[in-house]
C-alpha cells in the first residue's frame, strides 16, 4: 500500500485548489438554500433506476459513480455530467430527506491534493458561519479508490463530506452529504453511503487517502 502523501500544514492552497473547492461549495450553498425552491418551481427531478451509472468530469479524466438503491431522483436543471450532480433521496415520513452533492474537482499539480481538505473546510467556515467539517479520516471505496471522510454541518443539517483523489492525482470527486435533521437522519445518511462509496476514477495504480496531515 502506498505511504499517505506528505502534508503540508504550513502552506496556502494554491489559487488552482481555491477556485476548484469554491466551486464545490457554490454548489453546496445552493444546495442547501437556493435550489429547493428552484426545485419546488421547476419540478424536474428525473428519478434514477437502482445501477444507474453517472459519468462525472470531462474527457479521459471523467470518474463514475452508480445509483445502488431506490428512492433517488437527480436534479436536470442543477446538473451538469461535466461538474457535478446534485441527487435527493427521501425516505418514509418528514425529516428525513437527503441530499448529495458530486463535483469534480480538477486539480492540476498532485502536488495540492493535501491541500483539498483543509481548503474545503475554510470555505464551508466562509459559506456559513456555523458550518464545520470535521477532521479527515482514511477510506476506501468500494473498487478501493483511496480518499478521506469526515463529519459535515451545513445550515442547520449534518452529513458527511468525502474527497476522492485519482491515481495519478490531477483530479478529485468531492461528495457532499447533507440530511435534515429528525430521527430519520442517521437512516438517510446509511442509504447514501453505497453511492458515495461508489465513485471510481479511470484504472490507475491506488493513491494514498488525503493526507492526515491536514485535519
């Protein structure tokens, strides 16, 4: 298994890192504030079929990610297969909806991986005042793509954030979670797991996770 990629806690993410992960939180606050009410007007959520697979990014570079389970629909007019989706997931009663998040993330030099998680974490500060991310922690997907995860509260609802990096490390997949809050949150967030766990890159050799370094 690959050593984790030095870190680098002394340094500033380079303007390349701060505009990708700005973008990534935009999207977020949109998210979060925005667009349910465009969603609401517009009513153009497609609903996906369980195995349904979403190519995310441009050219050769482009990852993937598959609808494990029901229950999902994907915003049409919030999406876009070059940047990022945006998916809702609802289950049974009120309180208990989801939203996901996948936004793809050029990074440029591999030398800035390190610096995603702590960039994404001063910029979710900025977006909202009350908001936090967690420190990082290793993970792996499901075809064992190597990233890190870590506790997310954005606008009075909590999920999880996750940064997947390619092999080669000139590109990420950020993955937003965000459930409302109630006793079906922790249910809500369980069904998005399989999909968040599905994002796999083109076939390189395994990079290690997002360096702990930065938490």
């Amino acid at each position: 298994m690959a050593s984790p990629l030095p870190g680098t806690p002394h340094s500033s993410p380079s303007r390349s890192v701060w505009k990708a992960v700005g973008c990534v939180v935009a999207v977020m606050i949109l998210v979060t504030a925005g667009w349910p009410l465009v969603s609401r007007l517009l009513a153009d959520d497609q609903r996906l079929a369980p195995g349904t697979l979403l190519k995310l990014g441009p050219g050769r570079d482009a990852a993937s990610l598959r609808v494990p389970n029901a229950g999902w629909s994907l915003s049409r007019s919030n999406s876009d297969p070059n940047r990022a989706y945006v998916l809702s997931h609802r289950g049974r009663g009120a309180g208990r909806s989801l939203k996901l998040t996948a936004s793809f993330v050029d990074v440029g030099d591999p030398a800035d991986v390190p610096l995603l998680w702590s960039g994404l974490r001063k910029l979710v500060a900025v977006s909202d005042a009350a908001g936090r991310l967690g420190p990082p922690r290793p993970v792996r997907g499901a075809d064992g793509t190597a990233g890190s995860t870590g506790a997310l509260t954005s606008r009075g609802r909590s999920g999880t954030a996750t940064v997947w990096v390619a092999a080669d490390g000139g590109s990420a997949v950020e993955v937003t979670v965000l459930a409302d809050a109630g006793a079906g949150s922790a249910a809500a967030l369980a069904a998005a797991r399989p999909l968040v766990r599905s994002v796999a890159f083109p076939a390189f050799p395994p990079l290690s996770p997002v360096s702990r370094a930065t938490s």
